[in-house]
C-alpha cells in the first residue's frame, strides 16, 4: 500500500455561476468512491478556506453525529446558508438529527426517505429559483 494516497484530498470545485457549473459537478460527482478517509467535521476543516462568503453549503447526510452538527453550525455562524439534506430510515435517528442541527441553528433541513428523492427534491428547487417552468 502507497505511504501517501492522493484519494483521501477533497474534491474540490469552485464555486461559479454559470451552466457549465452543474457538468463539473456532474463530472467530479461521478468520480467520487467511497472510503474510510475523512470524517464531514475533517472535510470542512481541509476545504473551509476555500468556501467564499456567499456560498450555500448542502450536505447529504445519512447519520447526523454531534461533530457533524457542530460543523454545520459553525459554517452557518461563520455567515454561510446551510441546508441539511437528511437521506434516514429509522424514525428515532432522524429526530436525533433534527435535534442536533436545530440546536446549531441549522433550520433547513430537509428529510428524504431514500436516495431516489434526491433528483425529484433538486428539479423542485431549480423550478422555484427560476421564473421559467418548462413541461
């Protein structure tokens, strides 16, 4: 096994405006493997710098642990919108999770019951930020 291992360093893009946007993130999305590298608190430490004032940060959360919630809370009062997107099952863990971000003040948050939603929740988002609909 490598000493160093180039996959445990955070994906990055930077925040643009634009159409071209949605195609990085699509494409670095696509990248994306799952390991036992970071925990969220570490990953917000290594790319906090880079996050501008402005940015909307979204996590898409399975479990909300007491470092989490602070992390969260600590952006938002660091003056970043926060939106939690909470993908659970169980009834118990997610009035844990609301628990734990209301008391940070992370007020968005949003409760999906499986991964499928996702898409559904970001085409109604998109429709309520634009004046146009399409059919």
């Amino acid at each position: 096994m490598a000493e160093h291992s180039d996959r445990l360093q955070p994906l990055v893009v930077e925040t643009r405006r634009g159409v071209e946007q949605l195609q990085r993130m699509r494409e670095l999305l696509a990248r994306v493997e799952l390991l036992e590298g970071l925990t969220f608190a570490q990953l917000i430490d290594e790319t906090m710098a880079r996050l501008p004032r402005d940015a909307t940060v979204v996590a898409v959360l399975p479990q909300v642990s007491v470092a989490t919630a602070l992390t969260l809370g600590n952006l938002r009062r660091r003056g970043l919108a926060v939106t939690a997107v909470l993908i659970l099952f169980d009834d118990t863990e997610l009035e844990k999770a609301y628990g734990r971000l209301l008391a940070e003040g992370v007020k968005d948050v949003r409760h999906l019951k499986d991964e499928a939603e996702l898409p559904d929740l970001c085409s109604k988002q998109v429709q309520r930020s634009t004046p146009y609909h399409f059919a």
